[in-house]
C-alpha cells in the first residue's frame, strides 16, 4: 500500500514538473526556429552592396522668388570627405560649395536690372560630383531653375523717332521699332493708321523697320489743303495678351511731283513748238496767196493806166482813125476794172489772216522763252506749265476759223521764209507822218 501511495505522489510530481517544464522547453524551441529562419537565406533575393555613387535629395527643378536666397544641402551615399562639386554653364551669382555640396544662390534684383538675368528663363546648369582619387567615379546631372517677380515691368514699344513727325511729298519714312523688355517680353507687334497706308516693310516683332514713301497725291487736289496728318499707331502685345500702344504724328506737306510735272512741261511745250512750225506753214501759204494776188491787180492797174493814157496820145493826132482810137482806149482802161475785180479779187481775209498768223507765231515763241525752266527743280514748274497750256487754248480758240496747213517738212527753210526782210517788210507798222 505505501508503495502504491508512492507511485501516486509520484506521478503527482512529474505532472507538475512537466507543467513548468515543457511551456518553456516549447518557447524555447519556438525562439530557436524563429531565429534559424531569420538567418536561413532567401533564395529569390540576394541583397545588394550601395557601391554606385548618387545623390540621395537630387531636385531638379528650383523656382526663386527675387529678392530671395536659396540654400540647399546636397547629399550622397558615401563618405562626402571624399569628393569635391562643381557646376557648369551655371546663371550669374549661383554657387556651390566644393567641400559639402550645399548650392547657395541670392536672387539680388539688379541682376535683373542689368539684364544678367530674366524672368520666367529655365536655366539648365550642370552639376558634377568627382571621387578626388578614382576618374571614373563621378556623376553628371542636370537641374533647372526658374526666376520669378511678384512685380510686373510692362513692356514698351518704343519707335526710334519722336512723337511728331514733319515731312513731305516724295519723301520715305523709315524708322526702327525698338522695345524695352520687362516681365514679359512683346512677342508681336501690329498697326493701324487714320489713314490707309501701309509699309514697305513687314511689321511683326521688335527690330523690324518701318518704311512708308509718302506718294505725291497723298493730298487730293479736290481737298484744298497744303498740309494733312497722319497717326500711326504700333501695338504690342506679350504671352498674356497684356497691350502697349506707341502713337507716332506725322504732318505730310503738299509739294509737286517734280519728276511728272517736268513731264508734263516737256509735252505742253513740244506741242507748242509743234504747232508754231504749223503757224509758220499756214502763214506762208497765205502770205504767197496774198503776193500772187496782189501782182495780179498791179497789172491790171498799170494796163488800165496805159491804156487811158494811149487813149489821150491817139486823140492829138492828126488823122480821123487814130483820133476815133483815142476816145475808144480810155472805156477799154475803164472796162478793166471790173474784169480786175472778177479775176484778181482783193485778198482782204487771207492778209488778215496772215497776219494774225503771225502776230500769235510771234506770241508763242515769247511764251516759251519767258517761261523756260530755272534750275534743277524749278519752283514755279507747275505755274510756266498752265501759263503755256492755257495760252496755247486762247491761241487755238483765236485761230479757229483759219484752215491750219500741217506742212512741216522742212521747219528750217519755214523759219527762214518767216524771218526774211521782205516779208517782215510788208507787216511792219509803219510809222505816221
């Protein structure tokens, strides 16, 4: 019985021992698996040494403000001591340190001023890191930066002539388009005027020239005015369609178009020419007319006369015959004169109209030599040039009646039969006794 009450106990014990026992103989094995299947390697993932150099907080974009500073710390995965930085191509005033990588920059607002630097420009600098033992251990890369201004610069067009402008007809206005840049630079430029011109030039941009010849009609004749204005008007515009509008006044003067109104004296006066070498012809014929006649009636006079006078001589004769002669011959000279008047009338038109031939061939050759031309440009161009051609009408309208021989051949022997003594002789007023 004690032994069996001993087996009890004992068995009592080993249940409690192996209450305490074997929990933690299970922990431990729990922690002794886990930790071989930590160092247990993964067959599909083999990790990999950070060997390659590179920067750990690359940015590669930066906008500034203006007025504003920027610092920022590079950072690379090995040891910094090592390697030196360095920048290419980079905007004024930007800076890195060498040593540690840190890109210092102060936006300072005269930069900008200057035109060192704009707004609104994506710079591309490069930056480089270098190994100071190893070449090949390097890294090249590139960032970009922007500059920015809360404060808007409006941009100018600005032409480079004044605001009022004097010209005349004949004239070429030329001038360039010049522009002052602000925050945003013009990027187009167009015009209009109150009146309709245009230039020879194109317009589109800042730089270009314009170029305008003022025509000679630029002022009607129908307007009655000497001087006239016109406004040009350039308007540029930038990316944000914001507007600058530059005003130019230009006065245009009237003035001759010497060139055409040197055209138009050469013409009037070769037709004048032209028709006194006509005159001249016309004058002669009649002037023979005139001559012819005239001789005709002389002989009909002086046989008229002789025939009178035989009659007186053949009355004193002696004889009956010669006696009854006489008093026949004097109604033989009376009966001439009719037969004169029937066959030599008197030329009394054409002698007037020879001479009023001659008076105006004498009056166009004034003319001409009164208003020949002075000078290059002769200022009263346009008055010699209506002088000739409305005294060329008057003559015209004068001699209207009178049938115009266009005979003009040989205008060298018409001028010397217009010139020759006897001829000037028998037109010469004669002066009264």
């Amino acid at each position: 019985m004690v032994k069996h009450l001993f087996q009890k106990k004992y068995i009592s014990f080993l249940w409690v021992l192996s209450f305490f026992i074997f929990p933690r103989m299970a922990i431990s094995q729990s922690i002794t698996d886990s930790a071989l299947i930590k160092l247990k390697p993964d067959s599909n993932f083999i990790k990999k040494e950070d060997t390659v150099l590179r920067i750990k907080n690359f940015s590669p974009y930066f906008t500034l403000h203006v007025d504003s500073t920027l610092d920022y710390h590079f950072e690379i995965n090995k040891d910094p001591q090592q390697y030196y930085w360095y920048l290419k191509n980079s905007p004024v005033g930007l800076k890195i340190n060498k040593d540690n990588g840190v890109l210092h920059f102060k936006a300072d607002k005269a930069y900008f001023l200057s035109g060192k630097l704009k707004y609104d420009n994506e710079y591309k600098v490069r930056m480089g890191i270098q190994n100071l033992n190893d070449p090949t251990d390097k890294v090249d890369t590139v960032f970009t930066l922007v500059f920015y201004n809360t404060e808007i610069i409006p941009s100018r067009v600005k032409p480079t002539v004044g605001s009022d402008l004097t010209i005349e007809e004949g004239d070429t206005l030329n001038f360039v388009l010049q522009c002052d840049e602000g925050s945003f630079p013009i990027e187009s430029i167009t015009y209009f005027s109150n009146v309709p011109i245009h230039s020879l030039t194109p317009i589109a941009h800042c730089g270009d020239n314009f170029t305008w010849q003022v025509p000679y009609d630029f002022i009607k004749d129908d307007e009655k005015i000497d001087k006239k204005s016109l406004e040009l008007n350039f308007i540029g515009t930038d990316k944000f369609f914001n507007h600058d509008t530059a005003t130019v006044k230009i006065t245009v003067k009237q003035t001759i178009n010497y060139p055409f109104r040197l055209i138009q004296y050469n013409k009037i006066s070769s037709d004048i020419e032209t028709y006194i070498v006509q005159l001249k012809s016309t004058f002669r014929e009649l002037d023979q007319k005139v001559r012819h006649t005239k001789n005709t009636r002389t002989t009909f006079d002086l046989t008229s006369a002789s025939t009178a006078l035989g009659g007186t001589i053949f009355s004193s004769l002696p004889t009956q015959s010669e006696q009854t002669t006489g008093k026949i011959l004097p109604s033989v000279g009376v009966a001439l004169v009719p037969v004169k008047e029937a066959v030599a009338p008197s030329k009394t038109y054409e002698q007037n109209s020879a001479s009023l031939v001659r008076s105006d061939i004498k009056r166009l050759e004034y003319l001409l030599t009164d208003n020949m031309l002075i000078g290059e440009k002769d200022p009263d161009i346009v008055k010699k040039t209506q002088k000739l051609r409305d005294e060329l009408t008057q003559v015209q309208l004068q001699l209207i009646d009178v049938p115009i021989v266009e005979d003009s051949a040989n205008s060298k022997e018409l001028d010397e039969y217009f010139n020759n003594p006897k001829v000037n002789k028998k037109y010469r007023l004669k002066a009264g006794k």
